[in-house]
C-alpha cells in the first residue's frame, strides 16, 4: 500500500476497522472520497458458491460451537428432524455442554465434548465424523471458528450477526470458494411466514417491479444488555460499546434483500448511515454500574452506540433500500419489512402483515385468505404446522433449519450462502462508518465478484424424492 493511500485511510479512520486490508480492497468504484470497500476488485472468484450443489450427505453429523440461549435451542430443534446425527457439542463453560448433553440423552447420539478452553472448537472442527459445524457464539467468533471448520472440510452455519470488519467478509467467502464448503446464514426471519408469503408473491411478480424495500430490527433488548445472566461475558453490550452503526442488520435485509434478488439479478451499490446520539443505554450503565461497580467499571463512559441508527442503500438497478436499527427505545417490536413495488405493496408491522394492490387501502381479510391460498409455498404448507409446534420464534427456527438439512442430505443449493453472509453482515462495519463521517456515502463490496449478474435466486421447492422427515 503506497504511502498515499496509507495516509488517506488513515485519516478516514479505515485501518483500524479492517476495511481497507485484505486482498480485495481498493479505492470507490465511484470516487476517492468514498473509499474502501473493496468493490472495485479484479480478482476473480475462485470458485462461485452460488447455486452450488455439494455432494448429497445421507446423515448430516452436525457439532455445535456455542450451546448459550440460541445453541442449545438449536440442538433441541434439530433433534426433531430426521436424517442428522449430533456428533459434537462445544461450549467454553462445561455447564451448557452438559445441559445440551442431558437435553438430547435420550436419543441415539453419543456427541463428543468440548469444553477445555476457548480454542477447543478446533478440535471439534478437525474430526472426521462431522459434516457441519454450527456456530451460535458471540459475534467476534463467528468468522475465526467458520474459516477453520471450512479449511477442515466442513460446511457450516453461521448464525446472525454483525461482522467485526470487512475484511473478516472476505475470509468467509475466500474459505468457502476456496474449500468448496457452504457458508450457511442462519437468518430465521427469511423463513418467517408473512415473509415467505410475500416472496413467493414477488417472484409472481404480484409487486410488479420493486421499487423500495424497508427492514428493520426494533426490539427492547436494553435491559438484558446489562444482566451478567443474559449472555456470556456481557458481550453483547460490549458490542453496542464499540461503535454507531447498525450493530444487527441481517433480520431486517435478509428477507428484503431476497426479494430484491440481491447477488442474483441485482446488488447492492453504496450506503449512507446516519446514527443519532444514545438517550438511554449510559443511564443503564451508570445505574448497573452503581450495583456493581466491578463488572461495569470498564463500561463506564465507554460510550454508547446511539439509539437510533438509519441507513439508506442503493442497488445497481437503481431500486432502494431504508435499513434501521433500534435496539434501546420503549418500542414496540418492528421489522418494518415494507415492499413497494409497481404494482402493489405489502407491510408487515405493524402486525398484522398486511398487502395492498392499490393506493386505496389495504386489502381484507377475506382477500388476504384468497391470497395466502395462492401463494403459499408448499414448504409451509407442508411443514408449516410442525414448525408451529416445535417452534422457535412461532416456527421460522424450524423450518429454517429443516431446510438447509434437506438441502445438504439432497444436494440442493442453499438459500442463504455465503454471500448473503458476507453481505448482509457487511452492513455493521459499514454504517458504522458511515455514521463516523458524517453520513458518508460509501461503497458496499460485490462479494460475489461480478457473479451477480448471473446468478439465478434459489427456488425454495420441495418438489423431490428423499424429502427429510421430521418427528414430533
Ligand atoms: N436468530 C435469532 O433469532 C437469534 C436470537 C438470539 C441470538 N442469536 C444469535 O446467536 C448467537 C449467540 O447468541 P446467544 O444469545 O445464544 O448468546 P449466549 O451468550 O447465550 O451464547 C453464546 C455461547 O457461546 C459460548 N462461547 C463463548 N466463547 C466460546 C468459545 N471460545 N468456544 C465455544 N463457545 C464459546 C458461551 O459460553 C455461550 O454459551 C449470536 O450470534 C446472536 O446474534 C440469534
């Protein structure tokens, strides 16, 4: 990197957050100002993961590394679906390990454990007898335990979050082309239902052409962020410490970025973020730490992420995207998940979800019935009431992870790969510095390298033999 450059980023507060290291990064497609994100890249891909077809695997053998509130849900879950095999379960505190063992004991798994210290999913990654590695741990293990498991052969599923850099995006999709290996994204509310409903609808074409898409994550976790039972280590709120921007941007984009065909038919192009100031969280933290002053001491003017972060996206056919995030107001749970397209609309919160064909009005109930007959996806209609009763966030947990087990025992492509992975967590890093430049616009990296512009979207059929069973 020349000396120039050097000092350019520096200035621009890039190094530090790994946005302009790593083999892809140059300057804006658009204009030095905007710098580094790494899409004006002319390495090629090295292999394209989208729409790729792994060999079929008869018996996933499945090991999971971090068993908190979210793994140990997800070993309960999966254990309903047939055709898996829990071969490994890893944890740094014995405790959850041993829970999620006792929860699973009356089943024919023999799971091998792992609890010895914070490097011990490697030892999980490296056995023979798993297949997928399933990582449910705080966000700034996400990248280093999926790089390893896919260098050792195997698939993984990430679940959601934020990337800690941009550069930390590359890895996953460096590893997963390079290794052959799927990248899953646990993004559950793709697989919520209004949401399914109205993807099918959009690849109708009920919408006509999309126009402009919202999503967002407004849900009261505030308190939680301070209780030292909540989450491991209080890492969650040390995130929220680190940085402005949007700290959790894929439940809202997933589900939106799917009815856009982003990295298939269209990407995204730049952002601009705007983060206002934190009116709660630093009450919450001079009050916890007044209790305990030993944990908290360290959060002690730390200073908060702001309440309210916004983020507005452009795509390269010229459609746009409003994004935000809120996760310290007394609000009322929100995804937004608005659709608006040339022909008809639909908006999900507040609930009820809710389509219209016109400017007039929403539709009726009745028509609602009408639609949701039409268009269905025979997953739902299949699985849907199972889903209901297993659960999980109302039953999007199951029939998320049903799906990408069928598609790895069958050999199908996966909906969510490793550049929605890339991408969608790439919105953290990159709002955040967006918000510290005074709501810069900056460029949003083509992981895919190009592959947008032939990628097909993943028909999320369930119209083949060897259909995985589930039990209740
Ligand atoms: N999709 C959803 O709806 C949803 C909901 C909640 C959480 N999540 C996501 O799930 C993930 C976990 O969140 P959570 O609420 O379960 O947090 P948690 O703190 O309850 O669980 C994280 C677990 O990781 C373990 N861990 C920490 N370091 C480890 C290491 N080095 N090796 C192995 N295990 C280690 C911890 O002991 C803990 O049990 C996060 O990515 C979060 O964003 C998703």
């Amino acid at each position: 990197m020349n000396n120039n450059r050097r000092s350019f980023l520096k200035m621009a507060g890039l190094l530090s957050t790994g946005m302009a290291s790593g083999p892809l990064h140059g300057f804006s497609k658009n204009s030095d100002h905007n710098a580094v994100s790494g899409a004006g890249t002319n390495d090629a891909q090295l292999f394209n993961m989208c729409g790729y077809r792994a060999p079929k695997i008869d018996t996933v053998r499945i090991g999971f590394a971090g068993l908190g509130n979210r793994g140990s849900a997800a070993v309960k879950r999966i254990s309903h679906i047939d055709g898996i095999s829990i071969n490994g379960l890893c944890d740094i505190r014995p405790e959850r390990v041993q829970q999620s063992q006792a929860a699973i004991k009356s089943l024919p798994y023999k799971p091998a454990l792992y609890s010895a210290s914070g490097d011990d999913y490697k030892k999980m990654c490296e056995r023979e007898d798993i297949d997928v590695v399933y990582i449910a741990t705080p966000w700034n293990l996400h990248v280093p335990i999926a790089v390893y498991a896919m260098n050792h052969g195997k698939h993984v599923c990430i679940e959601v979050g934020n990337a800690e850099s941009i550069e930390e995006c590359w890895q996953l999709v460096n590893a997963s082309e390079k290794n052959k290996k799927h990248c899953i994204f646990l993004e559950n509310c793709c697989y919520d239902f209004f949401e399914l409903l109205t993807l099918n609808m959009a690849r109708q074409g009920y919408f006509g052409d999309i126009v402009h898409c919202e999503g967002a994550y407004i849900h009261t976790i505030e308190e939680s962020l301070f209780d030292v039972n909540a989450r491991y280590n209080l890492w969650r709120l040390r995130e929220n410490a680190k940085g402005s921007g949007n700290l959790y941007p894929t439940h809202g984009l997933g589900p939106i970025c799917q009815v856009m065909n982003i990295n298939r038919g269209d990407q995204l192009d730049y952002l601009v973020s705007v983060s206002g100031n934190d009116f709660t969280l630093h009450h919450l933290e001079e009050e916890a730490y007044k209790k305990d002053p030993a944990t908290f001491k360290p959060f002690l003017n730390a200073g908060f992420r702001g309440n309210m972060n916004t983020s507005v996206i452009k795509t390269m056919k010229g459609k746009t995207i409003m994004l935000q995030h809120d996760v310290s107001s007394p609000r009322v749970y929100s995804r937004i998940h608005l659709i608006s397209g040339t022909k008809g609309s639909a908006l999900k919160y507040p609930l009820p979800g809710k389509i219209a064909n016109s400017h007039e009005g929403w539709l009726s109930e009745d028509d609602m019935k009408k639609l949701e007959d039409t268009y269905t996806l025979p997953i739902v209609k299949r699985l849907g009431e199972m889903a209901k009763q297993v659960g999980g966030h109302g039953g999007m947990d199951f029939l998320m992870d049903w799906r990408w087990i069928d598609c790895l025992r069958n050999g199908l492509p996966v909906d969510n790969d490793v550049y929605d992975a890339a991408l969608w967590t790439s919105i953290g890093p990159l709002s955040k510095w967006s918000a510290a430049h005074r709501s810069a616009s900056i460029d949003v990296p083509d992981f895919t390298r190009g592959a947008w512009k032939k990628n097909k979207p993943v028909e999320l059929s369930i119209d083949h033999e060897n259909l995985t069973g589930v039990k209740a």
